[in-house]
C-alpha cells in the first residue's frame, strides 16, 4: 500500500501561467513611459509671420534645434516692439544671447540654430543675434520659412 501512495497522479489539465503580476507589469510600464516621455510646450510670445519659400529642406532630428523667435510681442504694455525670444524667455540684452547658446552648445555639440523671424523684423535686429550667434560658436543656423502659395 505504501507504493501506492508515492505514485504520480496524472492531471488531464495542462499547467496554467499565474496572470496575478500582469497588473504590476503593465503599472511599471505605464510609470516608465510616463517618466521618460518628454513634453515640450514653449509659450511663444512674440509674433512670427514667416516669410515663403519655395524650395524646403526638413529637419528630421528635431532634439537638436534650439529655436530662436524674432519679432513683434503679441502682447503686454510694449506690444508692437521687436523682441527677442530663446524657448520661453524673453532677451532683455543682445549679449545674453552668447552665453545662452554657448551653453546650449556645451550640451548639445551638435546644435542647429533655427531662427524663426517674423517679415516685418528689421534686419538690424536680425543681424545682431547673428552676430550673437557668431560669436557663441553656432554656426549651424537654419532660417525657417513657410512654402510659398502656389496660384
């Protein structure tokens, strides 16, 4: 009788897989992604009316532009004015402009300037951050415009 009791018991069920982690899996997932995901939202504050192109060439990486918006503010007391704007912050003074990008460049070897100007800018401004620009050491500078309206 003793034999008999050590004997295998056969199961006509197949094992099944415990689906009591999946919940803390997909948690974990959900926590990644949200972590890692990164949101860019940048309050432009001054206008700019692109002025067309008809030949563009498209930036597939945009991780490496850093935008620079020259133009009009869209509001405030001074409205009208030409300001100058890197992400969200305004620029007070030119020579902020240098160290600004050449600590972007620091981090970013690769760095493309976009500048994004409005058409009714005057080209004084414009050839001041360029100068800026210069003199931090991008010299990778893309100028953005819109596609010209074909009639």
């Amino acid at each position: 009788m003793s034999s008999e009791r050590f004997q295998k018991k056969s199961s006509d069920t197949d094992p099944s897989i415990t689906t009591a982690s999946l919940p803390d899996i997909i948690f974990m997932l959900l926590i990644f992604f949200m972590v890692t995901t990164v949101l860019r939202e940048t309050d432009i504050q001054v206008r700019t009316r692109l002025p067309e192109a008809e030949a563009l060439t498209k930036i597939d990486q945009k991780r490496l532009i850093s935008y620079v918006y020259v133009g009009p503010l869209k509001t405030g007391e001074n409205s009208g004015e030409t300001a100058i704007q890197i992400d969200d912050a305004l620029i007070e003074n030119r020579a902020a402009i240098r160290t600004i990008m050449y600590s972007k460049l620091q981090e970013q070897p690769k760095l493309i300037v976009s500048l994004k100007v409005d058409r009714e800018s005057p080209m004084r401004i414009v050839n001041e951050v360029q100068q800026e620009l210069r003199e931090a050491g991008t010299l990778r500078i893309n100028y953005s415009s819109s596609r010209e309206a074909t009639s």
